[in-house]
C-alpha cells in the first residue's frame, strides 16, 4: 500500500507531523494497528538503527526517528492494548542511581518500543528498589539499566545484588549499557548482556526475551 | 632477573632500556604518553606503530583497532608490554601556553610562585613582585594523567582504595619539583619564595588538597570542600627556600574551580556594567555569563575533540600538524606546523577542515560526508573520518547547548552580550570564523576575543590581591547545573547538528 510507505519514510526522516497524519488515516480507514507496528514502523526502525551502525545517522536523527516512531505509536497504543494484544516483552529501563545521564537510556528505550516492546521508563538516578518494585508490578522479564560515568557504573552491581537478595534475579533478565560498560564489566557484575549502542540494545533484547 | 631489553622511540631519536614485560604504559608515561581513557584500552589515544620487532595484539586492540590499523601496526600501548622494539608515537610533545599578558598591581617585596593546575598541562611561573615580572616558566604534563585523562576517571581513580594519596602524592612532587625548576631557571636556587598561589577546577583542587572526592563521583556532583586551603610547603615535604605559605584557591561550585574565578578575575568581567560570558574551551568546558551585579556559571563535558584526542589522526598543535584549513580555488589548502610533511591534525586544523568543508557542502548539516564516503582527505597522509565529525559534533554540541541554557538562564540574548572572552589554548588558536560556521559559538565575529591563559593571569594576580578577595568573588558567582535545567536534552541534540549553509558575513 503506498500510503502506508509514507508511514514508513515519515519515521526513517524524523517526520513526526507526518508520521501521526498517515496513522490516524491509516486507522480510519480500517487498517490492522498490529499490522502497521510489524509491517512498517519496527522495519523503519530496524532501518534508522542500520544506518546509525553504518555513521550515516549520528544522535539527532535517531533522537528525531524515535519522536515520530513515537508519535504513531501513541495513537497505536490504546487499541492494541484494549485487545489485549501482547508485547515483544516488558523492559524496565533507567539509569542507574547517583547517574543522571539519559541521552543513551532514551534512544535505547525509543528503539526498544518501535521494535515492539513495552517500556516502562523509570527515568534517572533510579535507587535498586525502586527498580524491584516496577518489575514485580509490571511483571517484567527485562531489565535495562545505563551509567555513563565510571564512577556511577557500580550502582549496576549494587541493582544486581538487590535482586538477587529480593529473590527476582531467576526472574528477569539483565541488560546494561554506557560508555564505560564493557564486556568484562558485564560479566563481572553477572549482567546476561551489554551493549554500546542503542541499536545493538534492540537486537540484545530480543535474544535474551527468546533466551 | 627479566630480560633487559631496548626500545627506540620515533621520530624523537630517544632509547629506553628496560626489562622484558614491563607495561609500555608506565614507560612511555614518562616521556610524555597520554592515557586518555586511563590506559583500559577503551580509546585509541596511546596507539603505537611497531617500526621493528613485534607486539602481540589482544581482544580490545583487535576492538578499538581497524584491520588496516592493525595491518600497519599500530597497537595500543597500554595494552602491550616491554620487547625489543622500535615504535612511532601517535602522540607528541606536548602544547605550552605561558601568560605573558600585563596587569596592574601594587608592588610587594619577595618573589611569588602562581601556578595554573591543569587536567592535562600544568604552567606554573615565577615572578618578581616588586616590579610584577616573570622571571622563568615552567610546564609539565599532569602527571595524574595515568590515571585518566578527564576528570571523572581521576575521580574514580581516587576513591579506589590507596587512591586518594596517590593522587595527591604525584600532584605535590610534581610541583615541587616545577618550583625547583623555576628557582634554577631563574638563576638562584637559593632565592626565598613569599607566595605559592594555586588555581585549577574542583577535581584538581580536591586531589592535591587531598579532600575525599567521593561525593563528586555520582549525582549531584557536590565537593565536599571547595575551600580555600593553605598549606606551608615544609607541611606539604617540599624545600623550598623560605617555606612560604602555599595557598589552593576557592572554586565556584560543582566542577567550576578556582581556574574559572582567577579567570573572571582577570579579565575584570565582574567589574564591568555590560555582560560578558567567559569560556574556556577545554575537555571540561567552563562558561560564565555576568556583569557586575550578577553572575552565573556551569560546566560541561565536551570530550577531548578539541584537543585533537580521541581523533583518528588526531595530535596536540605541535610539529606536523594541520593546525588550519582555508579554501583556495573550491579546494581545502592545509597549513601545516613547523613546514614538514603533515602527519595529524589538531583541534584548530579540525575545526577549520569541518567548517570549510561545510561551506564547500562536502559536509551536510546533520554531519554525514556528502558523497556518502568514511573519510575526508586533507593533505595525504591526513584525513578526517566521519567518527571525527561525530565526536566533534558531540564537543560542539555541548559547548553551544551550554552557552545557549546558561545566557537563557540569565536573561540575555547572545547578540545582547558585549564580549564574549575564549580562555585557555584551544580558544587561542581556533579561528573564530570557522568556530562560528560549525556553530560552537553562536555569536558575531566582532563580539569574540580570545584572551588567553586567563587562569594563570588571575593566578599571578592573586600574588598581589589582599587575602579574601577571591573567596569573596567566589561567593557572588552562582553555580548552574547545566543538566537540570529544562530542555537540557532538547537543545543538546539540536545543538549537534551544523547551523544551515546560508551566507555568513566575514
């Protein structure tokens, strides 16, 4: 359908005004919401995250593709919720407590919503506990927590300690990230995944939800 | 017993003898390496081409290094240990920037030290106050800079355990050993010195007064001190005639220090009834926006593109490299420092590439190279890749996004303010044109003076100013946490992208 590849360009250009009109037409005429989140809005996703892998897109176009991935998906939303359709997972996501940088957690927690998860953003310097009591709430089976700092990073092993001493660690799984996270630093603190970048956060989600 | 063994440096001609295995890190720190990412092998900032002899590559060179890097034998040298071998230097000597501006003082008997407490570079000068006269200058590396090249990562190597005097351990004999310097330079080693005056950002008032940092290693980033302290230099175990009194001057708030105040000091921006904002572009850029009925201040964190780090083919401004770019003819024409083959570029020389580059439209204003390449070549073998935009955009970005929310915050409009003052080396040498063309500074060409090492200037004006006087400026500038404030995010971003190509008047 041609119109619906506009759906598509509007998110790969950071298109948000267009990207809503052609969704609430979309809709209005009838169309599939479950089918416009698989068919068009997670590929342009997909898309915008090859092209930042690849340096054509820098921070200020996934910032703006995930705005109009955003806007869409706002309208998108209620009615896949109102018939109970299910997400690719449930993310709890936040940077850690004592960091307050969120640049990185924010793309990572727009493309982990345009590739179909549901993500409950629980913001900056987000103590362990407060962590513990989303994921119980929500049911989460993920959790994504960033430092940016190498100072702050430590509060990722003190998070990961608390769930195991609140009993939730078999429960979930744990992905981190920041410019100091390495592959070593993960191991070390027992995350099941790190990534450096917000596209790469996607394809980890995805294989530790089908873990 | 280890195998000794022998290491040549190129193209400094130096000879090492050392023993098979030891940490090239701890060799080459000595003549002048930077470990920008503290020597974790997370950049590629102490890269060294293996010439003769071979080094073994590990899992985070093969990650940080290109296979055409590693085919060219390029290692990370903090990653290898000692061999017999012979090594090209990524890196070279270091920049110095000395302050040889006048000022008016009032004369007083004795011989003072001021002394300018740089992340990277210390300059520390000896004057005569009688007639306010630099009898000798010295610069060294900071040699902290093992354990990180930024801030943050001294932070978190001072409250590992042992750090904290370690720190201040290498900080304090290192500049005991620069007044020496001074005394010999002068002439007279035995000459009594009256007055150690110390200036430097948080971090490194911290470290050397030895105040646990703790507290700035996580938000809100609050110094448990940011006092004033004095010291006698027989307290701190340094020798220095006359045991005069040595005093760490008061900072701002967060990470805005003393350097920062000796600054506002020093172009007398706090006495003045217009506006001024003051910046010191640095790895840690500082911005004041004031007048003398008010003012306010903030850092941010601009990463070490300035200084040519963290660029593929990055260097300091030093012998070979392009410290400039300038259009002839619709093609970009490199200077080149010291009239030798190019061999990096530099802060300057990447500022000017990008914008010119910009205003040849082989850049679009998201960042991304118009013919859709990796790189750009300058003047072969030098080029900038697209990595390098980015990371400058990132430098940029901060900067601009920290002068447009702090001006808001105050209440002016850039074209509002009278002057606008660039502190430290970088922002003597960048040319303004091309800073505005990339959208670092958003303000006309005529309202931008570069004003040089405004901290060491304010330093060596505290010789002379009665005591107090800098601890009671302190309290009149109001310290912004950039972060906190609205649309902090929004700007950023928006502050990452190039301004559009419409004409610019010269």
């Amino acid at each position: 359908m041609e119109d619906l590849q506009k759906l598509y360009d509007a998110i790969l250009t950071g298109n948000a005004k267009v990207s809503k009109e052609v969704t609430q037409q979309a809709l209005a005429a009838g169309s599939d919401p479950q089918a416009l989140v698989q068919k068009y809005m997670i590929p342009a996703m997909d898309e915008v995250g090859r092209r930042y892998e690849a340096n054509e897109y820098f921070v200020p176009e996934l910032l703006i593709s995930a705005r109009a991935m955003k806007a869409s998906l706002e309208l998108i939303r209620p009615l896949l919720a109102a018939r109970g359709a299910e997400p690719a997972g449930r993310v709890v996501i936040g940077t850690v407590k004592g960091d307050l940088h969120d640049i990185g957690k924010n793309l990572v927690a727009a493309m982990l919503e345009g590739a179909g998860f549901e993500v409950i953003d629980l913001g900056v310097d987000v103590p362990p506990e407060k962590f513990i009591a989303a994921l119980n709430e929500k049911k989460a089976n993920l959790v994504a927590m960033s430092a940016l700092l190498t100072t702050t990073m430590n509060s990722m092993k003190t998070t990961i300690e608390a769930f195991k001493a609140a009993g939730i660690r078999g429960n979930i799984k744990v992905m981190i990230g920041g410019a100091p996270v390495t592959e070593k630093y993960a191991e070390e603190i027992g995350a099941d995944g790190y990534s450096t970048n917000a596209n790469g956060a996607v394809a980890l989600a995805r294989k530790l939800v089908a873990a | 017993m280890s195998e000794p063994v022998h290491i040549r440096l190129r193209p400094m001609g130096v000879d090492i003898e050392s023993a098979k295995g030891t940490p090239l890190q701890d060799l080459l720190f000595s003549y002048g390496v930077e470990f920008p990412c503290g020597g974790h092998g997370k950049c590629k900032g102490c890269r060294v081409r293996v010439l003769e002899g071979s080094l073994p590559l590990s899992p985070a060179q093969e990650h940080m290094l290109s296979q055409a890097e590693r085919d060219a034998g390029w290692r990370l040298s903090c990653q290898c240990t000692a061999d017999n071998l012979t090594l090209e230097l990524a890196q070279w000597e270091a920049q110095i920037l000395a302050d040889t501006s006048r000022f008016s003082f009032t004369p007083r008997t004795g011989f003072g030290v001021a002394i300018d407490v740089g992340t990277t570079t210390i300059v520390a000068q000896l004057l005569d106050m009688s007639r306010g006269e630099v009898l000798a200058v010295r610069s060294a590396l900071n040699p902290q800079a093992r354990f990180g090249a930024d801030i943050m990562s001294r932070v978190s190597a001072a409250v590992e355990p042992g750090g904290r005097e370690r720190l201040a351990d290498v900080i304090r004999e290192q500049i005991a050993t620069m007044i020496a310097e001074l005394l010999q330079a002068a002439g007279d080693p035995t000459r009594t010195v009256t007055d150690v005056v110390l200036v430097g950002n948080t971090v490194m008032h911290n470290l050397f007064c030895g105040v646990d940092v703790t507290p700035l290693s996580y938000y809100p980033f609050e110094p448990v001190s940011l006092a004033t302290v004095e010291f006698t230099a027989s307290g701190l175990g340094w020798e220095v005639p006359g045991d005069p009194p040595v005093r760490f001057l008061a900072g701002i708030g967060g990470f805005v220090g003393s350097d920062v105040l000796a600054g506002v000091f020093a172009t007398g921006m706090h006495e003045r009834a217009e506006t001024r904002v003051l910046v010191d572009l640095g790895t840690n850029g500082e911005i004041v926006v004031g007048n003398r009925d008010r003012m306010i201040c903030a850092s941010t964190a601009a990463g070490p593109a300035f200084e040519g780090a963290r660029i593929y083919m990055g260097m300091r401004a030093a012998t070979g490299a392009v410290s400039a770019v300038r259009i002839e003819q619709n093609t970009l024409v490199c200077h080149v420092l010291g009239n030798v083959p190019p061999r990096g570029i530099c802060g300057s020389g990447l500022v000017d590439a990008v914008a010119n580059a910009l205003r040849l439209g082989l850049i679009r204003a998201g960042g991304r190279f118009e013919d859709g390449g990796s790189s750009l070549t300058l003047a072969a073998p030098v080029k900038i890749s697209q990595t390098d935009i980015r990371e400058l955009q990132l430098a940029k970005g901060a900067i601009a996004a920290g002068i447009r929310l702090l001006t808001r915050e105050f209440g002016v409009e850039p074209p509002a303010v009278h002057e606008v003052l660039l502190a430290g080396a970088f922002g003597n040498y960048v040319d303004t044109g091309s800073a505005r063309r990339i959208g670092l500074l958003p303000f006309a060409a005529e309202q931008i003076q570069p004003s040089g090492n405004t901290a060491l200037l304010g330093a060596k004006m505290a010789l002379f100013a009665p005591a107090g006087t800098f601890d009671a400026l302190a309290k009149r500038i109001a310290h912004v946490s950039l972060s906190e404030l609205e649309g902090f995010q929004d700007i950023y971003v928006d502050e990452m992208i190039f301004p559009g190509g419409e004409p610019e008047t010269p």
